[in-house]
C-alpha cells in the first residue's frame, strides 16, 4: 500500500449498503394503513430518533398520527422491520466490504437508531467491519461537524487517512471539510474504483 493511501475506509449503511426494499410496504401492513401515508410519518421525526430517541416515542408518534392503535407489541414488530430492512446489505456491498477488509481497517458511520446499531452488530457482515460509529450512540448525527471529529479521534488517525463513502451529498461536503477523502455513492463499482484510485 502506498503511504499516502487511505488506511481506513469508513462506509454509511443506508443506501450504501443497503436499500431497504420494501421497507415501507411491510410496514404500511403491520400499521394497515397505505405505504405513501406510512412514508411520510416515518421521516418526520427520524432525526431525533436517529440521534438516540427511544423506540417507543418515535413508533407511538407514528401509530397516533395514522390513527393506529399502538402496543408494546407493535413497537417491536415495527423496529425489528425497520432494523432488518437496512442491516440486510446487498451482495455486492457485502463482497465490497470484504475486499476493503483485506488491506485497510473497515468502520461504518451512520445515523441510525439504537435498534439497527444493535442489529448491524449482529448481521452476516458484521466480522468485516473493525469501528462502529453510530448517530444513537454518539448523540450526534451526519453533518453535524462534531461527528466526524469524533469519529477520527477514535480511529487515532489524521483525516487524510480516511476514505469515506456516503450517499448524501451534504454528508460528503462535511467529511471532506473534516479533511476526509469522500466520495458520493453511485454504485458498487463506482466505489470499487474510488478505492482503487486512492492505492
């Protein structure tokens, strides 16, 4: 590896590595109510959440906007859903992760409640990634400038030795100014040939 290439490659999971497909639809029928109205409810309040809000406040706030009886039950039906959907990486992601593994040391950034940390842990792909660093732990959330300063001072590095993959742009522009080598996810090659290019 040259000495002036990246020795950490740090990756967010939500459409990165996963797409959560059908995500809404299975929700919109534990709730029963239709997947569009079910969209809309689950995003507005997915910052606190993400940023450590409890299970029961963000699912009960959805239940009771949809007219939705809501449960104990329920709550964890809902977040098993959600946490299950978006730790399930694509094949090609997971085979990226393995090959990013081999000469660099793998961390995920992202904001994500507690629940799918947990499952992100626990997941088939978990034994590739050596640094968690999640929004609900951290009490932060991407962009804020905070996390990424965070997040380097754990790895014990200087921010040129991170290479960082993200699929939002604003996300990116704040790593980059954090010193990070970003870069916008397009596809898995895409990313394969970021890598590539950094040595």
């Amino acid at each position: 590896m040259q000495a002036h290439s990246p020795t950490v490659v740090v990756f967010d999971i939500g459409e990165v590595l996963s797409e959560a497909p059908g995500l809404f639809e299975e929700l919109a029928r534990a709730l029963g109510r239709p997947a569009d109205e079910v969209r809309a409810e689950y995003w507005a309040e997915r910052d606190d959440y993400d940023r450590g809000a409890e299970c029961a406040p963000y699912w009960g706030g959805i239940a009771r906007r949809l007219g939705v009886e809501i449960s104990d039950d329920l709550i964890e039906r809902l977040s098993g859903i959600d946490s299950n959907a978006w730790t399930t990486v694509r094949p090609a992601a997971a085979h990226l992760l393995e090959v990013a593994a081999e000469d660099r040391t793998v961390a995920v950034l992202s904001n994500a409640p507690l629940p799918m940390a947990a499952a992100a842990r626990n997941s088939d792909w978990a034994p590739h990634v050596e640094h968690w660093f999640f929004s609900s732990e951290l009490r932060m959330a991407k962009p804020d400038e905070a996390i990424y300063a965070a997040v380097t001072d754990a790895l014990g590095v200087d921010g040129g030795s991170i290479a960082f993959i993200d699929d939002r742009e604003h996300n990116v522009a704040a790593a980059s100014r954090a010193g990070w080598k970003a870069h916008l996810w397009v596809s898995d090659d895409d990313s394969r040939a970021f890598l590539r290019e950094l040595g």
